[in-house]
C-alpha cells in the first residue's frame, strides 16, 4: 500500500507497508515475546542480497519501551560487517503487540530509506492457537527514491519477513529461553 499524506509543510511522506499473518501454536505470551526476546541472528539470517544479521552492540535494554539496540550484518564481498541501523521500541502492550522503529540507517544499500516501522500484534484465537499479524512501512527519502523503496518493500523485505517468520515461530513453539529477559 502506497500512502501519501499531506503535512502542514506540505511535503509528502511516502510509504510502503507489507504485512503477513499466521497462526502459532503456543501460549500467547511466547508469541509475544518471540519476535522482540528471541534469538534473532536465528530468524533474520540473510535473504537474496540482505546479508544476515550475526550480532547486536548496546542492546542492555532491549525489551524494554524505549529499549535500543543495533544490529551488526556480517559482511560480503562488496561491504564489511557494520551496524545497519538503529532499532528502538516505541510501543509495548504486553501480549497484545510491540512496534519499534528503525532510524540511522548506515548501511549503503537502505540510501533510498529514512525510517522503518514494524509491528507485532497478536489475539488468542483459542487455546494454544495465536493470530500473528506482522508488518513494517518503511519511508522513502524522496519521491526519486520512491521507486527504488516500493521494489525493496515489495520483493526483498517481504521475503525477509516470510522467512524470519519461520524462524520466528519456531522459537515461540520451542518453549526454550529467549535470548533476552526483559
């Protein structure tokens, strides 16, 4: 979905959202936590030319509202491993979804990019059968740029997150620890 939206200094904000559903057997408060707590470099492990996130720097809080931390992708031919951007939460309800938010981005191949947001919404459909609704809108630059976001969104991020919900929902259905307690 492509959404322009006036502001009152009259620029145009560009936006592409994907979303994807599923449905997780387990308890809801794993469901929950799956995707902010869980072991991450397991579910966001590379696809087509995204190489894997391995680490994170400064992530003490994570987990928390406000928490922060920054992901490290491991390098390639073309770029050396780095931090790729600055992730943050910006809302939490507990068992009910989390959106965080991703800015700085420093990484050569998000130029087209100035923020991110994802969300994770989950609803207790019955016992052990969770609703999982996923999504991120990611925000063009510029209307040059545009283009350039709607193919990132639409082909490599959608992959990326049809595989990292695989991964995602393997740790909720595991019952092992999270790599985060908070």
């Amino acid at each position: 979905m492509i959404r322009f939206k006036l502001r009152k200094s009259k620029i145009i904000i560009l936006k592409v959202t994907v979303y994807k559903k599923s449905i997780f057997s387990c308890e809801i408060d794993r469901a929950f936590k799956a995707p902010i707590l869980g072991d991450a470099t397991r579910f966001l492990n590379g696809y087509l030319c995204q190489p894997p996130i391995i680490g994170f720097e400064n992530d003490e809080n994570w987990g928390l509202l406000d928490g922060i931390r920054y992901p490290i992708i491991q390098g390639n031919f073309f770029i050396k491993a780095h931090r790729v951007f600055k992730d943050q939460i910006i809302e939490k309800n507990d068992n009910r979804f989390w959106k965080w938010e991703l800015t700085n981005f420093t990484s050569p191949y998000l130029f087209f990019a100035y923020r991110a947001i994802g969300s994770w919404r989950v609803q207790k459909l019955s016992h052990r059968k969770i609703s999982v609704l996923y999504s991120y809108s990611y925000f063009s630059k510029n209307l040059l740029c545009h283009p350039i976001n709607w193919l990132f969104v639409k082909i490599q991020l959608k992959g990326m997150m049809n595989k990292a919900l695989i991964g995602i929902k393997t740790q909720a259905e595991s019952n092992k620890d999270f790599y985060y307690s908070n």
